[in-house]
C-alpha cells in the first residue's frame, strides 16, 4: 500500500512538472513572437481581472476599459495588437462601435467578442460588423489562451508577407507596422500613412498641399498646426537622422522632402517641432541650394511660379 501511494504521488509530481514546463514552453514561444497590447472592453471587473490575468500569463501587455468612448480614444491615439469587448454593454452600440474601431484601426486588427448569451443572432450581428472570433461566458482561462494564440498567429504576417525596405526601415503594411533595425516603432495611424508616403517620395519636394491630400484629403487651411505636429512625431520617433541614412528637411513656405543622407555628412538636426515658420539661417558648409518649379495651379492649387530657395539642414 505505502509503495502504491509513493508511486502515486511521484505520477502526480511528474505530472505537475510536466503542465508547469508546458505551461513555460508556450510563454516563452508567445514571448519569442512579441507580446501584444490588448485593449479588454467590460463592465464587470471580475471578466476584466480574468482575461488581464490570462493575458499577462502569456507575456502580453494589457489595458483594461469600462467605457466605450474611451477605448475608441485610446485605439484613436496608440497601436493595439488585439482587441477584447463585451458585446452586450448598456448604453453602448455595439455594431457602431466596431465601425468607429475599424474606421480609426483599419481591418487589420483582431477583435474578439465576449457574451453571456449563447444567441446565434448576437454571433452574427457581432461578426456581421466585423469581428474576428466569439466566446460565450462563463470564459474558462485555458479557453480564452487557446482563443488569443489563434488570434494572434492570424494577425502575424506570413513569411511571404510584402515588405517595403527604406535603409534599416522596414514597412509591413498588412500590420501597418514600421521597424527601425528590426526593433517595432510605435506609431499612431496617421503618422504610419504620412511616414509611408514620405519614404514613397524620397527625394521628392512635397507640398504641404500635397501632404494634406494625400493623408487626411480634406482643406488642408483647418490642418495647418496638425501637419506640423505629425512630422515632427514622425520625425522624433522614426529618429529620422544622417547616422540612420535619412533627414527630414523643410523648404520654408512650401513644403517638406525626405533626403537619404550620409551618417558621415556634418549635418545635425534642430531640437523643437518642424515647422515652414522657422528661421533658416545661410551657413555654406551646411546649405543646399535647390530650384524648383511649383506645378500648375489645377494640380497642387498654387500658381506657376518658378523660385530659388535657399534650404539650411541646420535648422530643420
């Protein structure tokens, strides 16, 4: 009997040791894949805890929401890998407000639903308005694990995935995601289309009608400061400097260009936001002179006027 319960405890020990290292296997093979930042939208604490707590378990970070106006600011401001809401909120609509997160996130980000009913008519208004997958409560931890793993390797682009290379830039559109020497760059929506478009241009005098057209089409006279502010992020986050191979430089009255440089060219870049209103002063080690041509009026919207400009590197 004694030698019975010792090998019964010794199986039980085994198998013990033997959830807890597949249990450290799958973590680190989620790590080793990059963790994601999931955004959980609920009313009842309790569900928050438990889809935070599974979540965290697997090396993602996580941002808890009880609002739903707040969470359609926070995907509005910040990049989230995976999103997590209730489908049944009070005072929430919750087919307008998968629409708002797409129009703000773009298609490409996965979101599950949570619900108490097991309604055939919920699960499909939920994935009629765009989600991705559906649970129905109460949500077992194991469950829910096994649900963001699947979201997660669907989100991940394929080994053949098209990628845009600029330099040590790296650009995943179907992530809308951009990476400097391999390391992800967190960038908002419009700053990922502006940078994009900037890197599609190179070399190329743009606008700053151009710019507005391009990433918010609309009267560019009410984005002024907002054009001003996402280059300067774009340029701060991206590092945009002549040691990573490009410059970020700004013709006063017109418009920008985006010029791959040298890291041994003696070219620095000012502190303080990009704007045309800045000061340029004359240095000759350091100016460039070029000539350029504005296009006519029914194309950029500004007349036929040929200018020679002065552009100092120093100040941009």
């Amino acid at each position: 009997m004694a030698l019975f319960t010792s090998f019964k405890l010794a199986s039980i020990a085994a198998g013990s040791r033997f959830v807890q290292d597949e249990t450290r296997l799958r973590k680190e093979r989620v790590k080793q894949r990059d963790g994601m930042r999931i955004a959980i939208l609920d009313n009842e604490r309790d569900q928050l805890r438990l889809v935070t707590h599974t979540a965290t378990g697997l090396g993602h970070e996580c941002h808890e929401y009880m609002d739903g106006a707040l969470l359609l600011q926070a995907v509005e401001a910040q990049r989230f890998d995976l999103l997590i809401l209730h489908w049944r909120l009070p005072g929430i609509d919750s087919p307008a407000l998968v629409k708002a997160l797409r129009r703000a996130a773009g298609n490409h980000l996965p979101i599950l639903f949570t619900t108490h009913r097991a309604d055939a008519a919920d699960m499909a208004m939920s994935l009629h308005a765009g989600a991705d997958d559906f649970m129905i409560s109460p949500i077992s931890g194991a469950e829910l694990e096994a649900r963001i793993c699947g979201l997660q390797r669907r989100s991940e682009p394929a080994p053949h995935e098209p990628q845009l290379a600029f330099g040590p830039y790296q650009f995943l559109p179907a992530w809308r995601t951009v990476k400097l020497n391999g390391v992800r760059v967190e960038l908002r929506s419009r700053e990922y289309d502006l940078a994009l478009f900037l890197f599609q241009n190179t070399g190329r005098l743009l606008s700053r009608e151009q710019l507005y057209q391009a990433i918010w089409g609309a009267d560019f006279r009410a984005l002024s400061r907002s054009l001003d502010t996402h280059l300067s992020r774009v340029r701060a986050k991206l590092d945009l400097r002549p040691a990573n191979g490009f410059l970020l430089a700004a013709l006063r009255g017109f418009g920008y260009r985006l010029e791959t440089v040298s890291a041994q060219e003696d070219v620095q870049t000012g502190p303080g936001p990009i704007s045309q209103e800045r000061p340029m002063k004359a240095n000759s080690a350091t100016t460039k002179s070029y000539t350029f041509v504005h296009a006519p009026e029914r194309e950029m919207g500004c007349g036929a006027l040929v200018r020679r400009a002065t552009l100092d590197l120093k100040d941009i």
